[in-house]
C-alpha cells in the first residue's frame, strides 16, 4: 500500500469518525428536547455519566487486553440500552486507526422475539446506527457474513441462544463463531443481560479470549434487594381459585390503598384470567385485559397511567411487561401491587425479569421519600438466590433456570447454547470455575456398588408408589451391604444420606450412562458418579436393570 492509499484510508477513518459523533449529537439533541416536551420514553440525559464510565472500561479492555468477548451482566432496568449505544459510539470513534471499528459494521441484535426491543431501541440510537438493530424475526437480515472491524452487541444474551436456535445458526452461518476467524476479520462482541448465569459459566471456559464486567449501580437506582429488604417483595401464591384472587385484591389492594386509586398488574394465563376477572367484578373493580390478542392501544394505555383515577384498576397481562421492557418512572408511581404468575417450578430468570423487574430502576428518592407501592410479589428464594448469585457468580450458591441448575456450588445441569466451547471453532477451552470449595472439604466420588438382584425384587420395588418407600427399601439393601464388608461407620451414615436420582434405565443411551459405565468403573475399581444432583451433602443413587439383574449403588460423600 503506498502513501497515498494510506493517507486515504486514515481520511476515511476521519469521516467516519465525524459522522458518528454528529449521528451521536443529533440523538442526545433530540432527546433532550423530548424530555423537556414531556415524553415519558426520554431521558434526563442521553447517556448517563456511569454508562460512559462502564463503557470506557470495556473499550479499554478490547483495546489494551484484545480479548474477543465482553459479558456485561448488570441488575434489571439498570440503563443497558445507553450502555450498548455509548460503547458503539467509542467503539467507532476510538482515535486508533488500527484499532477502530467502521460504524457500518456495528450490530445491536437479540434473540429475543420482541419487536418493541427493536423499535425502541431504533428510537433512542443515532441514526448511523438504526439500520443495524434487529431483533430476533429479523436476524435474517442482519447481514453479519464478511463483516470486518466489527462490534456485535446481543442485548439479552439468555433468550433463544440455545443450540441451533435461530441466533446460533445466523451467527454459526456468518462464520463468526470461529477464534481464527475472529483475530483475522476484527470481530469483537458484547454480551448483555441480568440473567446469564448459565452463560457466564461457558464463557468462564473462553479463558483470556473472555471479561466479564459488572454495570457500575448509581446511588439512585433501586432493584431486588432493596424490595426485599423494605418488605415490598412478598411471596407469590397461586390465583387459581375465586377465594385466592379475592384475597389478592381484598389484602393487595383494597386493604393496603382504600381511595388512594392505583393501577394494579397481575399475570396470568388463560385459567387464572377468568378467575381474576370473576373476583374483581365480585369486589367492583375495574378489570382490563393488556394481552397480544386483546391489546390495550398506546394512547388509551397512557390516559390509563396519566390521566385522573377515580377507581383501582387491575390490568391482566400475559407477555407484556418482561424483560427489555420498560415501565416509565412517572407510571410506576400509578402502580400499586403486581402479581407475577404462580408456578410449581420456578425459573428464577423469568420471576426476576418479570413483573418487579420491570419495577426496578432509578427512582429510589420517590420510595424513600415515603412513596407507597407494592406488594410485588413474585418467588423470593428465586431473589433470594438471584442476589447471592449476583454478588458471586461461581460462588458456593445456588439457582435454578431454564437448562441451568446449581446446587451449593456444584452445576449439575448446563445445557449447551452457543457460547459453550464445542461450538467456537478453535476454541481452547478450559475447565469450568471450581466453587470455592476447599479440596478436603469435597465430598468425594467412590467405587460403584454392583448387586445382583432377582427380577422380582427389582419389579417389587420398581412399583412401589410412594418414592419415599422406594428410597427406604434401598437403603436398607444399601445398608445391610456395607455391613456385610465390614464398612459399619459407612452404613451407620447412610441413613443420614441425601438420596439423589433411582432410576431404572429403558433406552439404550440411557443405559450406557447409567449402567454399562458405572458397571465398568466398578469391574476397573474406578471412582464414578452420574448423580444428577450432586450437592455438597452426602447422597447416593441407584439403577435398578431389570436386564443384567442388578441395582448398582453410587455414593457421594464427604471424608
């Protein structure tokens, strides 16, 4: 290249830079004066004075550290649109020519199917970066194949990033899930969300390639934790009865505002729907539906949070209001209790992004200031553990999502997305985080225990109901066992013992897992555990094969 093309390029550069700064300027104009007209989707600032701060860090990183990946994990409504937006601006106006990224080759994408992420987010960016948002119906046409000097941004990391999703298979087809492929064309990512958990423990394995950085918390932002600890956060019960929904309102609401009139939000399903219906018309409050299908328009939703509130209203919704949507501070101080649906098994990611997600954000001063709201309510073990696995995300704590689940410290379920190693080309992977422990304190794997047993014991025990009369009618083979090889301090424990997983392999794949290695382990002398829920305390499983004849015991314990 001669010094004419070179001096070209820098030009280039310099032109991209001025265009980005004036796109930038435009957008902070434009919301300034939004806000000043009183729209309630403008903010006091463009991009707050910590998102600039969070941003330089993670610049900084790119920059002086030339990893590929940056996981942001941060609380709920805590400014991450700002965020992605100011580290697109330095990103692509960095004074680096070697290091500067080209505007045209930035992309805000999610896999969430949310079209309203979409717009909003095209509201708020300067328009040198609108065309390059797209949401989850319109990753096809995103354009990432030969994208070089690129930032990718995925907003929302945890929704639709399962294998062979569609975000995995529009990033898998564009090449960019290869190291080799990275280095050569500059591809840099960012990932976003305040549910990652899961994904920071694959991303953990990326090694130097990897940094997670934690969103800086300003003083007048207010979350989970503070909910809790003011008694706003309460535990949620299923509405699925009349005299379940009466106690909502009577209690939620008629009890704790009387005339004090506020808008009230509760998920439910199709069930649950025609119950609260029925109980609001019992105790004559107003009952509207705020669904996809029965869809409250913008202007008359607005009159609703704005307008004068001559009685309690409670709005039924079912997929509005989760995560990346927001709730303007002005109509969060309209609302009074929120429900979150009820379920027997909690996702603590989708109780967290729910509705008192949406209830976080920066208006503290209003709630100390002795504004009444709440109750939320919502499971509070998931904020309980959502809090403690903030604070310390490989830490000796525990959680449960979606393909995730972490027992004091030990994952025994990570189902595979498109971050987890197998699927980077080239990739390195290390091991995954080790929970604090230390080693002596482990509870440790033994030798598998391989007993025959007649078939008709195996079928006698197999039909037992009650699980409980199971897990005793093997114990006490387990027990008399280690009596008989003389390993008494052993069987005086087991009775103390947590009881993992009793299965009775069927497939063959299942078989292989759960009876053909453990038995191989015990022929070899090996140490071996398939226990699905391993934990620090003491337990122990059984296989019951009906086809070797055999119930084959595992223990996991402490020294």
């Amino acid at each position: 290249m001669n010094s004419e093309q070179t001096e070209q390029i820098y030009k280039i550069k310099a032109a991209r830079r001025e265009t980005v700064i004036c796109s930038y300027n435009a957008a902070k104009a434009e919301n300034a004066q939004r806000f000043l007209e009183g729209d309630k989707k403008a903010t006091s600032e463009y991009i707050y004075y910590n998102q600039q701060e969070d941003a330089a860090c993670m610049v900084n990183q790119y920059y002086n550290n030339n990893c590929r990946v940056i996981s942001n994990t941060k609380k709920t409504k805590v400014g991450a649109d700002g965020l992605m937006i100011e580290v697109a601006k330095q990103m692509t106006t960095h004074p680096d020519d070697t290091f500067v990224i080209n505007p045209a080759n930035v992309r805000i994408i999610t896999g969430m199917s949310n079209a309203s992420w979409e717009k909003d987010m095209k509201d708020k960016a300067p328009s040198c970066f609108k065309g390059k948002i797209f949401h989850h119906g319109q990753l096809k046409h995103a354009e990432l194949r030969g994208l070089r000097d690129s930032l990718i941004i995925i907003d929302e990391l945890d929704t639709g990033d399962k294998e062979c999703q569609v975000l995995h298979k529009t990033l898998f087809e564009a090449g960019v899930l290869n190291v080799a492929y990275m280095n050569e064309y500059n591809i840099r990512f960012l990932f976003i969300s305040a549910t990652m958990v899961k994904e920071l423990y694959e991303l953990y394995r990326w090694g130097d390639l990897h940094y997670l950085h934690t969103m800086t918390i300003p003083e007048t932002y207010i979350g989970h934790s503070d909910f809790m600890a003011q008694g706003i956060i309460q535990e949620f019960y299923p509405l699925t009865t009349v005299a379940s929904a009466l106690k909502w309102i009577q209690e939620d609401i008629l009890d704790n505002y009387g005339n004090d009139f506020r808008i009230h939000i509760v998920r439910a399903n199709l069930k649950t729907s025609c119950v609260i219906q029925n109980a609001c018309i019992r105790k004559d409050i107003e009952c509207k539906n705020h669904t996809s299908s029965d869809k409250i328009e913008e202007d008359v939703l607005r009159e609703i949070f704005e307008g004068t509130l001559t009685r309690h209203i409670v709005l039924i919704v079912k997929g509005f209001y989760r995560r990346a949507n927001l709730i303007p501070n002005d109509w969060k101080m309209r609302i009074g209790a929120v429900h979150e649906l009820h379920t027997k098994t909690v996702d603590n990611n989708v109780q967290i992004q729910g509705l008192p997600g949406r209830m976080t954000g920066y208006w503290r001063p209003a709630i100390e200031s002795g504004h009444r709201t709440g109750p939320y309510r919502t499971s509070v073990l998931a904020v309980q553990q959502y809090e403690a696995v903030y604070n310390d995300p490989f830490g000796q704590n525990s959680y449960k999502a979606l393909g995730f689940t972490k027992n004091h410290g030990n994952v025994t379920t990570c189902t595979p997305v498109f971050v987890t190693p197998k699927n980077i080309a080239g990739l390195v992977a290390g091991p995954r985080p080790s929970c604090g422990q230390d080693e002596e304190d482990e509870p440790k794997k033994t030798v598998p225990i391989v007993l025959s047993m007649p078939l008709e014991e195996i079928e006698r025990i197999h039909k037992l109901k009650n699980p409980m009369h199971k897990r005793v009618a093997l114990r006490q083979i387990l027990k008399q066992y280690l009596q008989s090889v003389s390993k008494d301090v052993l069987a005086d424990r087991i009775d103390g013992f947590d009881v993992g997983q009793i299965t009775r392999p069927v497939t063959e794949g299942s078989r292989k897992r759960n009876v053909d290695d453990p038995v191989r382990a015990a022929q070899q002398n090996k140490c071996f555990t398939i226990n699905v829920a391993e934990k620090i305390q003491d337990s122990w499983q059984a296989v019951l094969d009906d086809r070797g004849l055999q119930v084959i015991f595992m223990i996991y314990c402490s020294p």
